[in-house]
C-alpha cells in the first residue's frame, strides 16, 4: 500500500443531492488519495449511484465541494472533467450504439486529442482494447454486444481518456464467478495506468480483493469506514446487508406472521394457483434476464423472491405487470393464460402491483393517487375504501391534499402499498418496498404486510431485505443469474447455507 | 405615438385576443403534455374547424357561437380514427415520427381544403360583426368580447375536466409515467385517443373564433400553429392555468408591439418572444400547480 | 441538353444538396430541423445584397452569400441548442416563419414584393453548372463529415449526448460545426435559386415549401443512407413534373406519401430492397 503523498487525488466534502421530497446524498465527504482504491458499498436504493454522478459531474450538487487534484471542480460539468482525468462508467452500459466498438474508444480519444494522429490514436485504442479483453470485438457494432461485453466497454472507453482517476459504478452486476475473476484481474492490472480507483460495487467479492479502504453509505449517509478487512468483518455492516434488526436493536420477531402450517402447505397442491409462470424467458433487446423461471402462488400464500443486485428480481416484476412481454413461457392467473396481455387488463384481473422506486404520481394529491388505482368504483364504496387505507396508515391521510411526491420515502411507499390496497386486488406483487428506507420505517410496512396476511391476502414478495423477507413469507425463492436457485419453504431456506453464499459470497 | 384611446382600445383588445388565443394553443398544450405529440396539425385542425362553423352558420343560419358545440363534437369524431389510423400505430417509435407524420396530415389538409374550398378568404359573418362595444375610451370589436368570455369559459371547463374528473386523474398520471399508469390499470392508449380527440375539439373551437373574429384561408394554419406553441411554451407544457395565463400575456404583448412598431409586426412578436421563451425558460413563465 | 432537361437538371441538384445538408444534421447529428427556409432564404437574399450593392461576380457570390446563412446559423446557435428534441424543431420552425414574417414587414429589405437581382441572369448552361458544383462540394463535404474523426465524434453526440459530455466531448461544439456547416451549404442552394429566378421574396425563398421539399425527399428517399437522398430528389421531381397542372393536388399526394412512408417503410425507398428482404424471410 503506498502512503498518500501530498494532497488527495479527489476530495469531496458535504455533498448533498435532493430530489423532490427524497434526499439522495445527506452531506457525504470522501477522500481518494493517489494510487488508492478506494470501494463504495451499500444495499440497494442506499445513493451509490448519485454519489458517482456528482463526482462525475453528471449531476449538480445541491450543496458541498469536490476538488480533484488540487483544483475546485465543483461547477465544472461532466465534460470538462472528463478532460481534466476522471473517467466514468454507468451501472447500465450506455454505448454508443450505432458505431463499432473501436470507434466508441476513438470518440474518446479525439474528444481530448482532436488533432492527434490517426495512426497514433488507433494504437492507443486497440492497446486499450486488448487490455480489456475486446480486441476481437473491434469491429463489431457496439448495438451486437451482449449485456457482459458492454461492461468492459464501458471500462475500455473510460479507459481511452487516459484519466488520472477511474469511477467504476457497479461492474460487477450479473457476472458469473469466473467473469469476476477476470473482472478483478483487470482492475488490479489498472493500478499502476491510473492513480486512483473508486469502485462503487454490490458484489463484496469484488471489494475484498481489490480495494484497500471501503466507505459504506446508507439512507444517503455515510454509514461506516475503514479499512476493507474491517469493515466487512463488521456486524453492523453485514446487518445491512442481510436484513435489518428491529428498530430497537433487538432481533426481529421471528412470528410476526405465521407461516402457513405444514399440514396446509402438504394440502395446498390441491388448491389451483392463483399466479403461474411456467417456462419463462425474458429480457430487454439484446440482454437476455430469465432462462426459466417456473413458479406458483397459490391462494392466501405468501411467497418471497430473494435475490442479489442483477439477479433478475425486477425483470421478473415487469413481466409480471406486463410491462415486458416473456419471449418464451406462459403466465397463468387462476388458470387463464395471460401472457403478452397489456399490463391494465392484467391489473383488471385483480393483480395489483407496488412497483419497484414507488412510481408515485407527482401531479396527483395523495388522494387523487388512491382514487386513481379503485376503477370503476362508486363513490361509496370508493369513500369505504379510502377509509380503510387512512386507518392502516394515518400519516396518508394527514397528508391527503400533498402533492404525492412531497413526501419521504418511507411515506411514498406507504402510498404505493394504499394504492395496491384501494383495487381489491387478489395478489399483490411487492417489488423491493424496502429499498433505501430506514429500519422504523420497514418495520411499520412488514407490520402492515403481516396484517394483509392475517386478513388472508396472496402476496408476491420482491425483496433485498433477506430477513423480513424471511419472516414473512411461507415459500422462498432465491435467484441467480435469472434463474431460481435455490427454493423451500421459509425455514429450510433460512438454515440454508447456501443462502448466505449467494449474498456475501462465501460461505460461514 | 397614437392617442390613449386607440393605446387603451389595443391593450384592451389584445387582452381579449389573448384569451382566445389560450384556446386556440389548449388543444396543442394537452397532446404535447400529455401525449408527447408534437401536433404539426394543429393549425390545420383549427383552420378545419373554422370552415365548419363557415358552413353550417351558412346552412343552418345559426350563430356561430352557439354552433361551437357542434363544430366541436364533429371534430372531436373525425379525431379518433385519424388518431387511431396515423398516431396510435406508432406508439412507442419515440417523437420523431409521429411528429412528421403529423406534418405530412397538415400538408394533406391544406391542399384538401384548397381544393375542396379554393384560396378564397372567408370569414364568418354575424350579423353583429362589424359593431363595436365603447367603454369609456376603449373600443373593441363585440365579437373579441365575446370571443374572450366563450374562450375563457371552455378553457375553465378543460381545467374543471383535467383537475376534478376520474379522466383527468388518468389524463395526468399517464402523461407523468405511463408505465406505472398502465400497470394501475389505466388504458393508456384510450387516454391517449380521447385526449387526441378533446386537443383537436379546442382546436376546431379555436378555429370558429378565428372566423368570426378575422378572417381564414387554407393556409392560414401555420400562423396559429407558432402562435400555439409561443403560448404553450410560455405557459407550460400541458399547464391549463399556465396556457391561459400566457395567452393573456401573449396577447397584450402582441399588440403593444403592434402599436409601437405597426400591424404588421404583430405576429413576428410573438414569435421572437416565443423564441426568447424557448431560450432562456422552456419551462415556461408559469409556474406548475400541485409540486 | 435541351432548356427543359437543365430546368429539370438544376432543380434536381438542389434538391439533392439540400437533402444531403440536411442529413448531416438530422441523421448523422441527431437534429431534426423544419428551418431550412432559414438559411435558404437568407443565402439568396445575401446573394441578391452582394451582387446588387458590391457588384460581386455570381461564382464569388455564391459560396459567400452561403457564409451569410452560416453566421446567422452560428448566431442562432446559443438559444437553439438550449433546446433538445422536440423543443430544437419547433424552434428551428419558428426561427423560419419569424425570418420570413419580418422579411416581409421590413422594406429595407424589399418587404412583401422582394428584390430584384440587378444585371443579367446567368445562362441556364451556367446555373446547371454551378449546381453539380455545389453539389459536387456537398458530396465532398459529406464524405468528410463522415468519415471523419468529426463524424465520429458528431455521432456520439447523437448516440447519448450524456455519455458523450462523460468521456470528453464538448456537445456544443461538435453540433455548432455540424450546423455551420449545413446552413453552408443550404445558403448555396439559396443562393443559386436567387441567381435563377433574378429576384427573392419572402414567401418563394422563405415560405416553408424548401423544408416541405427537403423533409419528403429525405424521408421517402431514406434517411442516412448514401443513396436515400438521390431516390427520394428523383422521385419528387417527377411527381411534380407529372402533377405540374395540379399543384395542390401535387402537394396533398406528396403529404399522402410521406405519411404512407413513415408508417410502413420508416426506411424509405432506399431501404426497400432490405424491408421486403426482411418481411419475406419472416414468412
């Protein structure tokens, strides 16, 4: 480890990022010294993401500073950074998809170099290429690439700017074992071209092995720091990995909610699903995300689907919404097929869905964004329902005339749950309703949760918060890589050791 | 300088021209809105409209105001398999492509009318046209007061509509996230129809005013397509309150610069502040409601 | 050649330089424009100043009376690049109607009736001439736009203008020469038109027709491909050669076609042999 020398490489100090009602980054600071990597961690919705974009410049910060080897870079925008030496990727690879792959790393280059030679400039690309492993892909439009080849894209055309200082957001999603192995390869290879890494990462294998320090951010703020040995080791910090305490710091209730008894689950085959997938493939475009995925809801039961950043867990709601259309496989609700259905006549069926980031109307009041979701409703028994919701959530109803985005996150949801409420449903699909909300806040939701399932709902349960999860649920699926690795019942899925393998990524 | 009666008259009267124009732009401010439609049509459908309030007063001699609602649910009909026909198809093909389309149908249009009705300049006749109102030293046409309340009134209408109905709740959440819309149970491309339908119906309304306060031809449509967008623009994408705001604003504007600078400079005033508008606050002057 | 088959000639030229000037810009550079009238008008009105006021020969002329429309071009920029998508048509559109609008109102200009080129026309031998060489310099200049370090770099832009600003690339910049560049060469064209008709006036050079023409062209044609814009000219020429007793029957065929084309062959002619390749191969 080389001791710092003179100033930090990047120094940023009480960023702040708000959006709305939401505050993405609570007053971060951080230090890059040179020939450092330095690894950014924290679950889901935790402002990973904005901290790169306000680094990167990307995105204005609503207060706080960032100077970058020596000089305040704070009003500069992305551009003008990009050409003092900070070169970024984005989680979701953008490239330039109408040219080839080497010409996305010569844009790069003229962008700094306008009036170098060709010769000269296209040597220095295809070094780039063949250090990131792309040397054969040169000439391929950069459209062709599948979802893995346009990471090290990303990585290749940050790379052609010769920076000082390297932003890698969240590489690692959706590799396999060996690609990672590769991955941390390359990164350790980039040590010596480039005089700092920041490495904003949900894959711990990544971390471990190639940074020195790590800062774990959550809810915005920093949550924890030091050296990477300690940091992981750390409870605290695995506790917000895995599932959050009570908010009193003692363990959660394991009986919040009853599973359903053994003896009804053996009796449960007989009932007919009331949700079906059978075979299902689906993705965007090019990328495939499910290969497979078979999996039954049957009435009154609750069912939780775990799964690490890039499993497929949110591919898997949007199919389900009807958002996007399975290539292959069918989706059955109480036995009728509805795939390739327009996602409001699946909703007409009775599925209703709290969709992952809430999607809260801004436009709409409070109420206005209940009202909208009972179709078709008369006024009384539309005043009935309402009613219903305000008392499983009080602050909905102090809140009724608000604009529906003015509130925190943890109200929003509440808002998304209502409005999943307020259509009668008969399932209702819950995609990630913990994301970045503090452990009060979710204990009042599972609460709420809990009380559906007393009153005999059929829930569908997307969840990073592998321990409410785990509580609440009657039958678990954990994915992988778009598959369902593992499956079971609640308890046998929590004694599981591979359950804990697929998260942290070895096993205890 | 002119005298303060014909300075009071014009503010006045640009005041009231102003309030039409808020309804001449709704229609082009809740397709854009709300739709994402950049409706090069527009002043096609409003030039549309002008002649059928021309032919029914001329057929049935009935006033052409009170024949609005006529002309309006007939344009509103004609709407639906237009949009049905050339917009819908090409859902999800992002902007461009409606947006040509759409200037291809007001090529179309033009050249139909221009066959079907010739180049003639024809305004609609009231038997009250050419009576003036005097109040005090301002004079204006009946016709612009009339033309202002019936504007005003159908402008709160669509605001009652959009902000108080069940459609406008799904009108609002469809143009803020589709997606999300459709996934509450919303049939986002019904929306999409009817809000269609609703823009061409103001638009066509928008047409009647013009004809009986000016005067039309074929191709007159371009004029109050800008005119449109410098109101919209200013006022706020799909901001009912903000277009009617801006069309008062608009209109003053216009005619002090016709004032100062004569007749003819109106029009281009209006759009070298829809261009400024453009420039520096393409948010519009307006703030939205509800944030 | 017979007068009828250089009409015909220079007429097809222009269209083919214009559509091409476009292109670079909505095509390669992501910028849809409606403005064309803009800086044709412009063109053929500098052309008209310079040959009157400064007696400057029509060869000269020509390519500076271009530079006129690339300043205003360049003028124009600050504001419309403030504008993305949409927002940059629409103001492209009102930037030609406020042009024409204001041409029309301001005698120094000439006003509603326009002005007169002094002296003689060129022969129709010499404007045909004059016009393979603009489109001679087009094809040139398009070669070099695309095939350039420029163009990649005007694509990135087009591509994901975030992501291009994230690696380096100064937005502005690249679209400011891609739109100089274009306003060239369409005020060249103006220009040209302004020495065959030996007059200007707002509604010929600033009506909205030029775009009308370009738009059509391009879109039936095919857009970015190298041969769209020669399918597309050719095929609008003769349409309005066939219909030339008929103009608004002409124009209301050309707006039918054009809508026919965006809905089932986005491609264009061009694109053609491709689209049915592809609809067959599914069957």
């Amino acid at each position: 480890m080389t001791s710092p020398v003179g100033q930090p490489l990047l120094e940023a100090a009480g960023l702040v990022k708000r959006y709305g009602g939401v505050v993405a980054t609570d007053e971060v600071s951080l230090q890059v010294q040179r020939g450092e990597v330095l690894g950014i961690i924290g679950p889901n919705g935790a402002g990973k993401s904005t901290l790169i974009g306000l680094l990167g410049g990307a995105l204005k910060a609503d207060a706080g500073t960032v100077q970058f080897d020596g000089a305040d870079v704070t009003q500069l925008p992305a551009a003008e950074r990009a050409r003092r030496g900070i070169g970024r990727t984005y989680q979701i690879p953008r490239p330039f998809l109408g040219m080839t792959v080497r010409e996305n790393l010569l844009a790069a280059r003229y962008s700094l170099h306008p009036f170098a030679r060709k010769a000269d400039a296209l040597a220095a690309c295809d070094a780039v290429l063949a250090r990131t492993g792309l040397a054969d892909a040169a000439d391929l439009p950069a459209r062709t690439l599948p979802l893995l080849r346009r990471k090290r894209l990303e990585v290749a055309r940050a790379l052609a700017l010769d920076p000082k200082l390297l932003l890698l957001d969240e590489v690692g999603a959706g590799l396999v074992d060996a690609e990672v192995t590769e991955l941390i390869t390359l990164i350790r290879s980039l040590r010596g071209q480039v005089q700092g890494i920041v490495i904003i990462e949900h894959v711990l294998r990544v971390v471990r092995e190639c940074c020195e320090r790590l800062l774990v951010i959550n809810f915005g703020r920093q949550f924890a720091e030091g050296r990477t040995g300690d940091v992981l080791a750390s409870d605290d910090v695995a506790a917000v990995y895995l599932g959050t305490a009570g908010a009193s710091g003692s363990p959660p209730q394991r009986e919040v909610a009853a599973p359903m008894p053994v003896a009804a689950q053996a009796l449960a085959p007989a009932l007919a699903p009331l949700l079906e997938l059978k075979g299902v493939h689906a993705g965007y475009g090019q990328a495939r995300v499910l290969e497979g995925i078979d999996l039954a809801v049957l009435p009154g039961q609750t069912v939780a689907v775990l799964g690490t950043n890039g499993a497929g867990k949110t591919t898997l709601a949007q199919v389900l919404s009807g958002a996007i259309r399975p290539s292959v496989g069918q989706i059955l609700i109480d036995g009728q097929a509805v795939t390739g259905w327009p996602p409001h006549r699946i909703a007409a069926l009775g599925l209703a869905q709290c969709m992952e980031g809430r999607r809260i109307f801004a436009p709409l009041s409070v109420e206005e964004n209940l009202q909208l979701a009972a179709r078709r409703v008369p006024p009384a028994e539309l005043a009935e329902r309402l009613e219903r919701v305000y008392t499983l959530f009080p602050d909905l109803k102090q809140r009724r005339r608000n604009a529906g985005t003015s509130m925190s996150g943890g109200q929003q949801q509440m808002l998304a749950i209502g409005r999943a409420l307020m259509a009668r449903p008969r399932l209702i699909v819950f995609d990630e309703i913990s994301l970045g909300l503090a452990p009060v806040v979710m204990d009042r939701l599972y609460e709420a949760l809990a009380a559906l399932k007393r009153a005999g709902m059929t829930m569908l349960v997307v969840e990073q918060d592998v321990e409410r999860a785990l509580n609440i649920a009657d039958q678990v699926h954990v994915m992988e890589h778009g598959r369902i690795a593992l499956s079971g019942n609640a308890a046998a899925v929590r004694d599981d050791p591979r359950l804990r393998h697929l998260y942290i990524g070895k096993a205890d | 300088m002119p005298g303060l009666e014909l300075v009071a008259s014009g503010l006045v009267g640009g005041l009231l021209l102003g309030g039409m124009l808020a309804l001449i732009a709704l229609g082009l401010s809740i397709a854009l809105g709300v739709m994402r439609l950049v409706n090069l049509a527009h002043g096609e459908l409003l030039v549309g409209g002008a002649y059928l309030g021309y032919f029914l007063t001329q057929a049935t001699g009935i006033d052409p105001f009170a024949g609005l609602g006529v002309v309006a649910v007939a344009m509103a009909v004609i709407a639906l398999p237009l949009h049905r026909l050339l917009v819908a198809p090409l859902a999800g093909q992002g902007m461009e492509a409606p947006m040509m389309t759409m200037f291809g149908v007001s090529i179309v249009l033009q050249n139909l009318y221009l066959l079907a009705f010739r180049a003639d300049t024809r305004a609609i006749d009231t038997p009250y046209a050419g009576r003036p109102l005097q109040w005090g030293p301002i004079t204006v046409p009946l016709t612009y007061l009339i033309g202002f309340v019936v504007s005003v009134v159908a402008v709160a209408a669509v605001h009652l509509l959009v902000s108080r109905t069940a459609f406008g709740r799904d009108l609002r959440a469809a143009s803020a996230d589709p997606v999300a819309a459709a996934t509450l149970g919303v049939d986002v491309g019904r929306v999409h129809a009817l809000t269609f339908s609703l823009g061409a119906a103001c638009a066509a309304m928008g047409g009647v005013l013009v004809g009986t306060a000016f005067s039309f031809t074929p191709n007159t449509g371009a004029t109050w397509l800008l005119v449109s967008f410098a109101v919209v623009v200013l006022g706020g994408i799909g901001n009912v309150f903000g277009t009617l705001v801006a069309g008062l604003t608009l209109g003053v504007l216009q005619s002090a610069g016709a004032l100062v600078l004569g007749d003819g400079y109106r029009d281009l005033v209006g759009l070298v502040l829809f261009l400024l508008a453009l420039a520096f606050r393409p948010q519009g002057i307006v703030a939205a409601t509800a944030r | 050649m017979s007068d009828y088959a250089l009409e015909l000639g220079f007429r097809l030229l222009l269209l083919i330089s214009l559509a091409e000037a476009w292109n670079l810009l909505a095509g390669y550079g992501g910028l849809v424009s409606l403005g064309t009238a803009s800086f044709f008008g412009v063109g053929a009105y500098a052309l008209v100043g310079l040959a009157n006021q400064l007696g400057v020969p029509p060869a000269l002329a020509v390519p500076v009376a271009g530079l006129a429309a690339a300043a205003l071009a360049a003028l124009m920029s600050r504001p419309l690049f403030r504008l993305r998508g949409l927002y940059f048509t629409v103001g492209t559109l009102a930037l030609a109607e406020a042009l024409r609008l204001f041409m029309i109102n301001n005698t120094a200009f000439g006003g509603a009736t326009g002005l007169f080129l002094a002296g003689d026309a060129p022969s129709l031998q010499s404007l045909f001439l004059m016009a393979l060489a603009l489109l001679a310099v087009t094809t040139l200049v398009m070669a070099l736009a695309t095939r350039s370090r420029f163009s990649i770099l005007l694509r990135a832009v087009r591509d994901d203008e975030d992501a291009a600003a994230q690696i380096g690339v100064r937005a502005f910049r690249i679209k400011l020469l891609a739109l100089v560049v274009a306003s060239w060469l369409t005020g060249m064209a103006g220009a040209l038109q302004a020495l065959k008709l030996g007059a200007v006036e707002p509604y010929g050079t600033f009506g909205v027709q030029w775009t009308v023409a370009v738009l059509s062209i391009v879109v039936i044609g095919g857009q970015g491909l190298r041969a769209g814009p020669v399918l597309g000219a050719v095929f609008l020429v003769a349409l309005s050669e066939l219909l030339a007793d008929w103009p608004a029957l002409h124009l209301a065929l050309n707006g039918l076609i054009l809508i026919v084309v965006i809905r089932f062959a986005p491609q264009g002619l061009a694109g053609l042999p491709s689209a049915l390749a592809q609809r067959r191969g599914r069957r």
